[in-house]
C-alpha cells in the first residue's frame, strides 16, 4: 500500500507537486483553508474539494483541521464531501483494503479558531480510539514529535498533545500523520519520525512553513506499508 500524506495546504494546493508514482491512497489532515469567518471560509474549503476531487486515486481521505470553519459551522457536509469521492472522517473510522483507519480534527486549544478543546479534555476523545487501529490520522501531532515551535518568549517548545502521544504509544498503529505544527524558521516539523519503544511512523504532512505561505517547503510524504 502506498500512501501519499499531506496537511496544512492554506489555499496553496495548486503548488502541490503530486508523485507521478502510482499511488493506492491519498490522506490529508487538516487545514485546507485559512480564514476564521466560516461564510468567507467556504469558498476556499470548496475550492480545495473541488482541487482534492480531481485528483487520480483510487481512495481519498480528508480530515478537518482547526481551520476548517464552514465543515465545523456546517456550511459543508460530510455527505457533499462525500458525494466528491472523498472519504470524510470526523472522530471515525473506516476500513480500506484490511486496513482501520480512525481520523478527528480536534486540537487542544490555541486561540480562536474550531475544532478544538481543552488539553485536559483530550484524553476522554483518544480513548475511543479503537485498540486495533491500523492508521491514525489527526490534525494535531502527539507531544514531542514533529511539533516544535518558538513561544512568545522566543523558546523553543513543543506543543503537541502529550495524551495523544500517550494512546498512541498504548494501541501503537502502524501510522499515526498529522499536521498543524508547520515548520518554521530553522525548524523542520515535516517529515517522518519514528520513536523508541514505538513501532508506529509518524508523519507530519504540513507543507507550508510560518511566515512563507506561497512558497512550499515540503511537497508531503510518501510511505509503504
């Protein structure tokens, strides 16, 4: 199965340089659109559906991201989603091929923005994460992994969900990718890692870096399992 991760495209899809390689499935993981305003944020959603849509592959997946206003006001739908032959996962599995994949949009929160709650509320979600899921697909990285940014302090510090990590090391799928944290300055969060103890990989898809939107620094990651 080869799998091609990407995350955090903004608008800027259409710079996405997509393998040429033939490929089983394609999974994006949050953050397709900017803007907080859901009626000025559908467009831009709709845009990227109708970009994700077009694209050649046999099973495509889509999960939301802290981003994602008009999918969390409503004013896009899981079945118009799913109308555009793209799988929509919103605290959900699905089955592909013998593989369970489970994906959520929710973050713990920062700032003003969707799909998000409060970091000591996010145990109670990962824990309905099924024990024998094969791929985990969230907006938010685990603590600790691919998921380093400066504070306002100018610190370096890692913002990931250290629950998420937690789970995840407990039910250890194959794949865990996710996005949100981009990289930044001479920070790299994109890219795969994998950890001691662990024999999950683990996948930041993002493709934009802070502060250079426009220009793409990751073009997403391919992985084989």
């Amino acid at each position: 199965m080869k799998i091609f991760h990407f995350s955090d495209s903004h608008t800027y899809e259409h710079l996405l340089n997509i393998p040429q390689e033939h490929l089983d499935m394609i999974i994006f993981s949050g953050d397709e659109s900017n803007v907080r305003n859901p009626y000025l944020n559908e467009p831009e959603a709709t845009a990227f559906f109708k970009w994700f849509s077009s694209l050649t592959c046999k099973h495509k997946i889509f999960v939301a991201g802290n981003h994602s206003s008009a999918i969390e006001k409503g004013l896009i739908t899981k079945r118009e989603i799913e109308a555009m032959g793209i799988i929509y996962l919103e605290n959900d599995w699905v089955e592909i091929e013998g593989l369970k994949i489970w994906g959520s949009p929710y973050s713990p929160t920062y700032g003003d923005w969707v799909f998000m709650r409060a970091r000591h509320k996010m145990q109670e979600l990962w824990n309905h994460i099924p024990d024998d899921t094969d791929i985990v697909i969230t907006h938010s990285p685990p603590k600790g992994v691919l998921d380093h940014t400066y504070n306002r302090q100018g610190e370096l510090e890692s913002v990931g969900c250290k629950s998420l990590l937690n789970r995840i090391f407990q039910i250890q799928p194959k794949l865990h990718l996710f996005g949100h944290v981009h990289s930044f300055q001479d920070i790299k969060n994109a890219g795969t890692m994998k950890l001691a103890n662990c024999k999950t990989l683990f996948s930041n898809g993002s493709i934009v870096t802070d502060n250079k939107f426009g220009v793409l620094t990751s073009h997403g990651n391919i992985i084989e399992i």
